[in-house]
C-alpha cells in the first residue's frame, strides 16, 4: 500500500455559453462601496432576476480589509465569495423539493480561514497540484520553489493564491448573470517562479443555475501557469459522500509514486477502482485505490484533451436529487475525497462537522508536475501569451 504525504494535512496550522463582454462595468473605488445592482431585486423578483452585494468580512492582522460578495438568482441559488484567496465560502441550491441547501464546506468568518484550512474552496496558483521536489527548468534555467508537501511544493507553495486578498475591479449584472471580476499581481520570484504574473479571475452565477470562474494570466517571463478552483463539494449537505453518483469522461488517469507525483504514464481506468466511464458510486471502490488512508486522489485524463469546453464530470446525490455537472477547457481534472480529514471531521459553517471522506474535489487542471513531463500538455506560458480557461459548475434537481 502507498502512504502519500497529504496536501491536505495542515487543517490546524457553465450548455456552454462564452463569458459575457464588459459591458456596464461598477469600478470599486474602497471598501465602504456597496455592490447593489438591484434596489429592489430579491430572489424570485423576474423583473430583478439577478442580486449582487458587498459586505465586509473582516480584515488581517495588518488591517487590510476583506470583503464577501453575495449572488442571488431568482432561482433562489446563492454564492458568497471573498476576495481572501477568492474562497467560495458557501453555496446553496435546490434539491428536487426545491428546498436550498449548502453544497460546499467552509467557514462563516475570517479568522477560521487565517487559522489554517485544506485550501477549502480557494483559488490555487501560481500552479495548482505538485511539482516534484520543487524543482523545474526552463530554457536552461534551473528554479526552485518552496516546498510545503514533504518533498514537494504543491498548490503554488507556503503563501500561494489562497492566502492573498485579491483586488476588486468590476462587477456588472444583468438579467442573465451577475460576475466580479479579481485580480492579482505575483512578482517575480514568488515563492521562486520566474516572472511578474498577472492574473485576473472571473466569478459569474447565471440566472440557470451556472458557476462559471474565468481566469486570465500574462508573464514577462517564461512561467509555469495551473490554475484551479479547490472546492470542497457534498450534495446532501453533511455525511459522507460514498452514496454520491460519478461519472467521469476520462479514459485514462496518471498513476503516480509514493508523493503522487506522475510516473509519466497514461494508464487506462478499464477494470480498475479509476473507471467512472459510467455512474459508479464514489464509495463502491474507494477502499482500492492503493492509497493510506484510503481514498481517491487522483488526475484523470479527460478525452476532450482541453480542446474546448466540454463536460467533464457529473455527480448525482440520489436522495437530495442534486446534481453538479463540471465543464472545463482543461486536459485533466483531480478527484480528492477529503482523505485525510481527521477522525472528529472538521465543523464548518452551520456547525456541520463533515468526517473522512466527507467531500470530493473536482479540479479542474493541468497535470501534476506537468513542467518537468514534456509528453504533457503544454504547462509553461511565455511573454505575449495569454493563459485563458474557464470552467463551469451547473446545478440542478430531479
């Protein structure tokens, strides 16, 4: 049996619609600016189907504040976000009564996050998942970054994009959708990659029910570039998630070492506890993956390649009657099932405690270790060119 060293250890210490033109912008001027693009628009409202606020959420030790944005849509599903390390900190749906509930794990104040979490709904980068021993070259130039994952580094390192409070730029809403849009600079040398980065990254909730993110990212200098959301995900709200419904569109997945860092090799699922080609129930084989303690945590090789956006996963919880189905433009996508969760679970908002295997992640990505495996798809960004992906999380009941 493999005993991987967990990412996840440190709990103490969008159909397919184009993201919507910039039309109609509000420019954050400071912190006291309320985001109210409906005077009278309430959850349910046709003539005001869209709802998009702004309240403080605190502020770190240096006092720099935090905000928490809330989308409504007449649907009644809501998102809150916060601009500390762009956190879903909570998102509630319908079940097939129509009754709301919250789907993802987290927290309902700052400090539970300052106080350490396993990258609960953030934003990782500068490169998301593990580069083996830190380590990686390009054009004969040898870096090296920080490690925080035994021998590794992993989620773009000790203070990645989860631990930076983000600038606000615009918002604008209209009866389709709401959307924020973030943004960040990583100097050169952040946590040892090479290059200024530039990221922006969109958070949209369509009037249908769609979660669709959209970053963007330029360098002056040739970097490494991985970016995804880390949401913590239970359909039914508490309990464990082995009942959960998945189907994954990925013939193959990379089997990895003891770190699960890629051998390099494409295994196919085919007769392994990796086949979600069709619905299988993420418990029925949880047990046989080879990992200590058991669980998935695993890329898989989605057959759309990351050519365009296309369906990669969908979940059903067969007794809320819940459903996320996730789309991306990306070649891969990692299945984490909070394996290491300690024994007590970890209470989150509402004074839930979810236990081991008590979520799944769905991350949409490139590879792991990807800039040290050419055969894999394409990791490094250079001047003049744009990093641009999107990915999609869409509800619904039956």
């Amino acid at each position: 049996m493999k005993t991987p060293v967990s990412r996840r250890q440190a709990l103490a210490g969008l159909g397919v619609l184009a993201v919507a033109p910039l039309a109609g912008c509000v420019h954050y001027q400071s912190e006291s600016d309320s985001v109210s693009h409906s005077d009278a628009a309430k959850p349910g409202n046709a003539r005001f189907p869209m709802n998009l606020e702004r309240t403080p959420f605190g502020s770190l030790a240096d006092g720099t504040p935090v905000s928490l944005f809330t989308f409504r849509n007449a649907k009644g599903t809501t998102l809150k976000v916060t601009n500390y390390g762009l956190i879903i900190t909570e998102l509630h749906t319908a079940d097939r009564n129509g009754k709301p509930g919250n789907v993802v794990l987290g927290f309902d104040n700052l400090p539970r996050y300052l106080a350490g979490h396993p990258f609960f709904g953030a934003i990782a980068g500068r490169v998301a998942n593990r580069i083996a021993k830190g380590k990686f070259t390009i054009d004969g130039h040898e870096y090296q970054l920080a490690i925080n994952n035994g021998p590794n580094h992993l989620h773009g390192g000790k203070v990645g994009f989860d631990k930076k409070v983000w600038k606000v730029e615009e918002d604008e809403t209209t009866p389709q959708f709401a959307r924020v849009r973030f943004s960040h600079v990583s100097p050169d040398g952040d946590e040892g990659y090479p290059g200024t980065l530039k990221v922006t990254v969109d958070y949209i909730l369509t009037a249908d029910n769609e979660v669709r993110i959209h970053y963007r990212a330029t360098t002056d200098k040739a970097t490494p570039i991985n970016l995804t959301n880390h949401s913590y995900f239970n359909l039914a709200g508490q309990g464990v998630i082995d009942g959960h419904e998945l189907q994954l569109t990925a013939d193959r997945y990379t089997p990895g070492d003891e770190g699960l860092i890629p051998t390099g090799e494409l295994a196919p699922v085919k007769g392994t506890a990796f086949d979600f080609t069709t619905p299988h129930t993420i418990g029925e084989r949880i047990e046989n993956t080879g990992l200590t303690p058991t669980g998935y945590d695993h890329n898989f090789v989605l057959n759309n390649g990351g050519k365009s956006i296309a369906l990669a996963a969908r979940v059903v919880e067969p007794k809320s009657g819940r459903v996320l189905e996730v789309l991306t433009d990306r070649p891969g996508i990692q299945l984490y099932t909070a394996n290491f969760f300690p024994k007590e679970g970890v209470t989150c908002t509402g004074g839930v405690t979810f236990p081991p295997h008590g979520a799944f992640c769905l991350e949409t990505q490139n590879f792991p270790d990807a800039v040290n495996k050419p055969s894999f798809p394409k990791s490094v960004w250079r001047p003049g060119e744009t990093y641009d992906t999107t990915t999609i999380f869409r509800f619904s009941a039956h």
